[in-house]
C-alpha cells in the first residue's frame, strides 16, 4: 500500500535523484511495480489509466505510427531521463531510431504528448513547464476527456514560446520534419 | 550536518554544482507525493541512501528540510536543555536534538525532548521512541522554519498527543506555549515575552521556570 501526502506542502523537502530511487528499488524501499515518475527530486505515484485514456493514447498511436518515417521510433510510455532529478513516462515519445533510450535528452524529443484524465492542471502545469526547461521541442497535452489539445512550441528555460489549444475537430499536426506525414483528429477516432 | 541549505535558482545550477550532495526542493506542490515511512528511512540510510547527519526531518511521510542553525538558537536550545537537566533527576532525561520516531511516518528532530527515562524504547525501525503521552515537554527553537513548525508541526504534535510544546521564535523573542493537545490542534496556545516566566505544567516539572531573557544570547535584539 503506498501511502501519498501533500503535507509539508509549501516548504522544501529532500530531492532525490534518478541513481538513488534506482537504489531504493534495489534495498526494497520502492516496489518494482509502483509505478511512478520522479519529478525534480521527488517521487509522484502515476495515475491508473482508466478507459478513455487507453483509447485515445490508442488512437495517437495508431495514427503516428502510421505515418512514422523509418528513421523516427515511437516510444510508449519509455522512461525519459530528463535530468538527474527528473525521469518522467510521457505517454508517446518520439525521437532518432539510432539512440539508446537511456541516452535520450529533452532535446532529442521531436515529440512529447502527454493524455492527461485526471492529471490535467498537473501536465498543462508543472510538468509542461519542466519539459520546455529540457528542451523538449514540443509537446501535446490531450485532455481524455474532452478530446482538446494543447500544443506546446518553442521551448526556453521560463516556458513555451506558444501554446496553441486544438479542439477534437482540428488537425493535429507535429512541427518536426520528419513527422510532416502524421495529421491527428481526435473527432475521427471512436 | 551536511548543512547546506542550497536551493538551486534553476535546474541548470542545480545540476552544474558537484557540491550538493542533496537537493531540496518543492516543485510538485499541489500533486500527492510519495510519502515515506519510517522503515523507508531506516532502509534509506542502512544502504547508504541518505546520510545520518543529513538535516531532515519525516513529518508525516515527506522528508522536510531543517534550516540552518544560528547561535542564537544553538545558545537558547543548549541553555534550556541543560537548565533541564539540571533540575530533573536521573528518572527523566533531556534530548537535545535527537531523532524521535513519533509514528510509523514521522521522525522529529525537537531542540528539546523531556521524558521519563523508562518511557524511551527503541522502534522495530531502529529509532528512538518515547510514547506522545508521556512525553513532559518538547520545545522547538526556530526563526526561518517559523511557519513550518507553528503550523504544521505544531498540528503533528498536537494530534500525537504531546502535552505540552514550546515553541520559541527567535525573530519575536517569544515563546508560544501550546496546550491541551487535540486531534485538530492545541486548544491553548499562549504567548510569552521574553521577560514572562515560563513554567511547564506537567507536576513533573513542577518548579521549574525560565525567562528567555534571562539566556545569554537572547537578552537583546538577535538582529544586532
């Protein structure tokens, strides 16, 4: 049973990195099957996925992979590495087919995209903020529920240069290159 | 202590500086978080996780960073604590900052902890207990983590059961005297200038009494 607490919010708390939650899954201090993303230090629990997250995850999949050049590799759910302190599971990554997922950077994220059901102000929050700081270039955060996007551009160390809102009926189309071939409606998929 | 309380202004000095052996932060408020048990902690530290000296303490299942420490309040925690232990006999002993596991997810580090001797154990964790009802008096001396310690903390114990705490602000020149300990808070919460006697209620402890203006190092104005 893993316990959560928002407690001592407000004050500083021990950060802890990438190497020492490795260790701590290694001495029995986390189980292998919590499931979780380290956030600047500090370890938040993930969300269970419920039906409506599953099928739009689903549906972006099948549309990227799709249209995936063969030199491009689609990532589910791939622990990223964002920094010592920051390994994240974004929902679909896209990065070069040539690098090792345990070498893969911010910049190295052609695309992010994040489907947020409960976790939404989170996403659209906290966690955009850190994947514009590593350099992600861009980013969606879908919303389960209602089938809006945020697409995320230009990423700097205060934020996103844009952020443009896409609603179900409009197309969804990366800025890379390379992902020119993929066009996303969320509408289309039932 | 490693005490460096370094809070990096961004990532980048944050991930540049070799000299940080932890970090703290509070970048995820407003999402639950982990909490942590106190065999979390004693596992943490036996595979060499984190450090024993590392200045946290386990409040509730998040370990919270403990500032740094000045003279003025080195001087007033040392002051009280011998003053203590002076007055009491060997039945009761005085903790000067000692870890004390109040539940299965909080560790304190008070400035001062009075107990009867025999009421202290040891934890299946491996740290020191002295059951909250038994516990005669427990003070903390605080000017930065003011805040912390009057609200939150200060509700921990209250709801743990402690009898009486002191919370002394060093900024203020004040104590703040907590009573009548209930799950949602202390009752009676009290404040005392520097030249008020404060006496503990706790027949225990009965006459014993102490004025902060009377510590060397608080009878004037810290900030000079």
């Amino acid at each position: 049973m893993i316990h959560l607490t928002q407690g001592a919010e407000g004050f500083p708390r021990r950060a802890f990195t990438i190497d020492e939650v490795e260790r701590m899954i290694a001495a029995g201090v986390i189980g292998k099957d919590e499931s979780f993303e380290l956030i600047e230090g500090e370890i938040v629990p993930m969300a269970a996925k419920n039906h409506i997250h599953e099928r739009v995850k689903s549906a972006l999949t099948l549309a990227i992979a799709r249209a995936l050049p063969d030199d491009l590799w689609l990532g589910v759910e791939s622990s990223i590495r964002l920094s010592r302190t920051s390994l994240v599971e974004p929902d679909l990554v896209v990065y070069r087919r040539d690098l090792r997922l345990e070498e893969v950077k911010g910049p190295d994220l052609l695309l992010a995209i994040e489907v947020a059901e409960t976790t939404l102000a989170f996403d659209r929050g906290r966690k955009a903020q850190l994947y514009a700081a590593y350099g992600v270039n861009e980013l969606w955060v879908v919303d389960a529920a209602e089938r809006t996007t945020w697409v995320h551009r230009g990423p700097t160390a205060l934020g996103w240069g844009s952020v443009v809102v896409v609603p179900p009926t409009g197309e969804l189309r990366p800025e890379a290159p390379g992902l020119y071939p993929v066009r996303v409606r969320l509408a289309d998929w039932d | 202590m490693l005490a460096r309380p370094i809070v990096p202004a961004t990532f980048d000095a944050m991930l540049s500086n070799p000299l940080v052996d932890f970090e703290v932060v509070h970048g995820t408020d407003g999402i639950a978080r982990r909490a942590f048990s106190a065999a979390d902690v004693s596992r943490m530290l036996e595979a060499g996780i984190m450090q024993e000296d590392e200045p946290f303490e386990l409040v509730e299942g998040e370990l919270v960073f403990m500032n740094a420490q000045g003279f003025v309040h080195d001087r007033i925690k040392t002051a009280l604590a011998r003053k203590l232990g002076r007055f009491l006999s060997e039945d009761f002993f005085v903790g000067a900052e000692i870890s004390v596991q109040l539940s299965t997810r909080s560790i304190v580090r008070p400035d001062v902890v009075v107990g009867p001797e025999q009421a202290a154990t040891r934890t299946a964790e491996g740290f020191l207990r002295i059951p909250a009802a038994q516990i005669l008096l427990l003070i903390e001396v605080a000017a930065t983590s003011l805040s912390f310690d009057r609200g939150r903390k200060a509700a921990l114990y209250a709801r743990e059961g402690i009898a009486e705490h002191w919370m002394i602000d060093t900024n203020r020149r004040v104590a703040f005297v907590h009573r009548g300990a209930a799950p949602e808070g202390f009752r009676q919460v009290e404040t005392m200038a520097h030249d008020d006697e404060l006496r503990p209620a706790a027949p225990e402890l009965a006459g014993f009494a102490i004025r902060l203006g009377d510590i060397a190092g608080f009878d004037r104005d810290p900030s000079r």
